[in-house]
C-alpha cells in the first residue's frame, strides 16, 4: 500500500529564510517534509542542514533549517506519511530572516538612480515552437504571428531590489502551477503538454515600484487585442476560456497622480479665507451709499449724483418759476390788465 502523501509548491524570492516544521496531525508518528527546487535551477537554491544530515528533510514538529535562495524561484514542499495508512497532515512555516539595513544603505537606495526598464524581458513557452525570449514591447507570439503561449518567465537584471513582482497564469484544464503566483526569474503554466494559458495575472508591490507601472497587451484567439495599464493587472478572454495567443509587457514610469487642491485657508491671492472674507464684507461697507442718497429718487443717478442732483434741482425751479408766470398772466387776463410780464 502506497503511502499518503501530499506536494505543495511555494514562490519564494531571494533571501535566507528559516524553514520550520511548525505542526502534525499525528505528533506519535509524524509525516516526514521533504523540500526541494521545484522549477529553478537547483544551483539558486542553497540549504544549511545539521552536520548529521544530507538532504533537506524535516522529521517530526518543532525540527528546522535554514535556506538560501540567491534569484526568486519556486520551493517543493512534500508531506509524506511516515507508515502506511498514515496522516500527512503538517503545517511547514517559511520565515524570511534579516539582518537588518544599515543607515548607510537606506541612504543609498533612497538616492539611487531610476531603474533600468531596458533590461525588462519576458520567456515564454509558445506551443510549436518552444521558448521564446522577447525584450520590453515586443510581441510573444502577437497579432503577425498568433500562437498558443503556455507558461512565462519574467526576467529583471536590474529590477531594483525593494520592488516584488508576482504574476500567475490560469490554464485551460487544472493543473498544479495553475494559479499560483511565482516571482521574477520563475516559471508559471507548462511546457510541452499543449495546454495554453486563458488567464493572466501581474502584481507589482513594495517602496521601489511607487512610479512604476505595467503596460500590457494580450491577444486571445478571436477577440480584439486588449491593453492593460496598472500595478495590478488581470486579463482574459472574453469568456474566459479563449488562449492567449499573443502577449506583450513592458514597464514604465507612472505619471504623476495630480492631487486635489487641498482645503486650506488660502485662496489663489495667497490670503487667508477669513481675512478674505472680512476684506469683501469691508468693501460693501465702504461702497455703500450714504443715507441721504437713498431718499432721492431721481432716475438717473450715476457715480456723480450730488451733481445731478443739483441739476435736477435747478430744472425743476425754472419749472417752478414758468408756471407762476403763467399763472399771473391768466389772472391779470382775468381781471382784464396788460399781461407785460409775460415773455
């Protein structure tokens, strides 16, 4: 009878990690942990094992050791029952270690020269023709030569260091690699079992991708060509079902997000919104009329008023002054005298 035993694969990027058998089902007779390169080449990966040992093997709970891996890349974790019909239920913990970072080494990453996008580079596995290598904004396969693309590799020399890439891939039927995220330098889908890739998934994350983005074009068989811009990007068909048959990706420098004005207490003059406010209430104070304007009521009133007020005043005593006239000349009429003073 075969034992059970159960296989897990975990992205892991470059560093030194702690490797911790944490838990078992079965704490009598422990599964056994076996870890190895699943994808990378195995020369990326290093394990520091106890004198006594030769294989990077974790036997019963609270056992560990330590890894080293010097490009991100992929971990094999199998959980093996240790008899027949036995458990090979574990918990296995993954704990980076640091030593920390020196004030002189923030200083230099702080002050450190924009990123080399040049050397961005996708590996993919088209079906037909094998790998294919292509640089930043070039086409794997594409729309001149559309082909089934199975699995990517993205490959940074100079990525900068405090920036983590993810991607994934969905396959059109399960399989193991389907789904799970690997970082630069790993392989995600498959090779040479005609299974294309339906799916895609990029994340960018960390201090040193603040103004970096992905700029992505995907082709899926018999849909328009889509274009992705973002630090997270999902993409597929438009059932979700088509393969990718064509696919370009490139990094580039975000532009810069323009920020709302910010509610403050100035407006554009520079003076603050309460002296603003005091300043207008002001000038309608000094603007004001006199009360002695307000009672007149002549219809042309301009800036010059009292002027025309006068003038207004003079019409109307020459009126005034016609009208007695007149009215002395009808009644010396009247009463039958010479109306001389009339002109």
């Amino acid at each position: 009878m075969e034992r059970t035993r159960q296989r897990q694969t975990i992205a892991v990027n470059r560093g030194l990690f702690l490797v911790r058998y944490a838990a078992a089902e079965d704490n009598v007779r422990p599964p056994i942990v076996t870890l190895a390169p699943a994808s990378a080449p195995s020369e990326n990966f290093d394990f520091l094992l106890h004198p006594d040992h030769h294989e990077a093997v974790l036997w019963q709970p609270d056992s560990c050791l330590i890894m080293r891996t010097f490009e991100p890349g992929n971990l094999s974790v199998e959980v093996k029952a240790s008899y027949d019909g036995g458990s090979a239920a574990a918990t296995v913990r993954i704990e980076p270690l640091t030593q920390g970072r020196s004030p002189v080494t923030a200083k230099t990453a702080n002050t450190s020269k924009a990123p080399r996008l040049d050397s961005f580079r996708i590996l993919g596995h088209v079906t037909g023709l094998g790998d294919q290598e292509v640089s930043a904004d070039h086409w794997l396969a594409g729309p001149s030569a559309p082909s089934r693309i199975e699995g990517i590799s993205i490959k940074w020399p100079d990525k900068p260091p405090d920036l983590d890439i993810r991607y994934a891939v969905k396959t059109a039927k399960p399989q193991p690699t389907s789904g799970i995220a690997v970082g630069v330098g790993a392989f995600s889908g498959t090779r040479g079992k005609t299974m294309p890739i339906v799916a895609l998934f990029l994340e960018m994350s960390g201090s040193g991708g603040e103004n970096l983005q992905f700029v992505a074009d995907a082709l899926f068989l018999g849909a328009p060509t889509k274009r992705i811009i973002g630090k997270r990007i999902v993409v597929s068909g438009p059932t979700g079902r088509e393969p990718l048959v064509g696919l370009r990706i490139s990094v580039s420098i975000a532009a810069a997000k323009q920020k709302a004005p910010a509610k403050t207490s100035k407006d554009q003059s520079g003076e603050p919104t309460d002296e603003i406010r005091v300043f207008h209430n002001r000038l309608k104070v000094d603007v004001e009329r006199p009360s002695d304007f307000r009672a007149n009521s002549a219809k042309h009133l301009r800036s010059n008023g009292n002027v025309k007020v006068e003038r207004d005043q003079v019409v109307i005593g020459k009126q005034q002054q016609r009208a007695d006239q007149i009215s002395s000349a009808k009644k010396q009429v009247a009463s039958g005298l010479p109306s001389n003073e009339m002109r």
